[in-house]
C-alpha cells in the first residue's frame, strides 16, 4: 500500500506539469503579442484597405523597401527600387522581383514587416504578393506588385516606413499537385 500512495502522487504531478505546459503554450500568442507591443517590435502592418481618403499633397513620406531570404531560402528576391517618396492618402505600387535559380519547382511566402511599429497600422496593403504562395519553376523569374497606400492619420513625427520582406521555402509543404507556375 505504501508504494502505491507515491506512485498516486507522481501522476498528480506529472499530470499538473501537462496540464501546465498545455496551458502555458495557449498563452504564448497573447504574451508574445504584449511584448512586441511593449518593446514595440511588433511591425505587422493593417491589412488589406478599401476606403476611399484624401491625399495629403503638402506631406511625403519615404517608404523604404527591404528584402531578406529566411535559412535555406536559395531564390534571389529584391525590390525593382528601394525606396519611393509618397503622399499619404494616395496608391502606390512596388514590384519586387523573383527568380528560381535551382532546377526544380519551388514554393514560397512571403511575410512582411512594417517599422517603425508605431506606423504599422497606417500601411494598408490593397494587392500583396504576400497574400498568396508563389510558386516558380526552375530558372522561372517574376515581377510580384504589392499595391499600398500610407494612410493620412500617420503620425506626423513618423517621415520614414520601412516595409521588409521576408521569403520563406514552404516546397515541403506544399502537395506535388499543387506545383503549378502561376498565371
């Protein structure tokens, strides 16, 4: 009888430490969500936009353009220009440009990030290559738009955004089917 009574107790705890761990990796998103805020680290920009604004003539914001490659990702990924000088309440479009030099078909997402922080609910994406995985076939290069507008109520200390993009090698995860060059 004595063993048994550690044994209930081992399993109490062991199973407290699962439930705990469970719990703690559901609270990681808004924890994680809360530091960015704080540290101001957070750059997701405000999505897609469709309302219809003004343009600021007598304001210009520079927008600067960055293009990293994650671990592993072997595609060249640039920007056609490195920065544009906007008027905010006014479209814009940027191409960034993409090539496969492998020989084989490859996926990849893109995941963008607007600095300063502050600033990232002001940028609006109305078209993104971003939006969608591109999919490119070997020796395949392409121009992908993203379409933007900065929107009036940016905060008037902010004069310079940068938008960056990170690409990332998702051709693992995507079905042999699913391998199409895009139209």
């Amino acid at each position: 009888m004595s063993d048994s009574l550690p044994t209930a107790r081992l399993v109490r705890r062991l199973l407290f430490i699962v439930v705990a761990m469970f719990a703690f990796g559901f609270a990681l998103v808004p924890i994680y969500d809360v530091m960015c805020q704080a540290f101001g680290i957070n750059g997701k920009t405000a999505g897609a936009y469709s309302g219809e604004q003004s343009v600021d003539e007598a304001r210009e914001v520079r927008v600067q353009f960055l293009s990293t490659n994650a671990a592993g990702m072997v595609w060249e990924f640039e920007p056609v220009a490195d920065h544009l000088r906007v008027h905010p309440g006014k479209g814009h479009e940027m191409r960034f440009i993409a090539y496969n030099p492998t020989d084989k078909p490859m996926a990849a997402q893109a995941v963008p990030s607007v600095s300063p922080s502050k600033a990232a609910a002001y940028f609006h994406k109305t078209e993104c290559f971003c939006f969608t995985q591109q999919v490119l076939q070997p020796g395949e290069r392409i121009e992908m738009p993203v379409r933007f507008i900065v929107d009036r109520d940016l905060p008037a200390d902010v004069r310079q955004l940068t938008l960056a993009y990170t690409l990332f090698d998702i051709t693992s995860r995507q079905p042999l089917a699913a391998k199409e060059s895009p139209q």
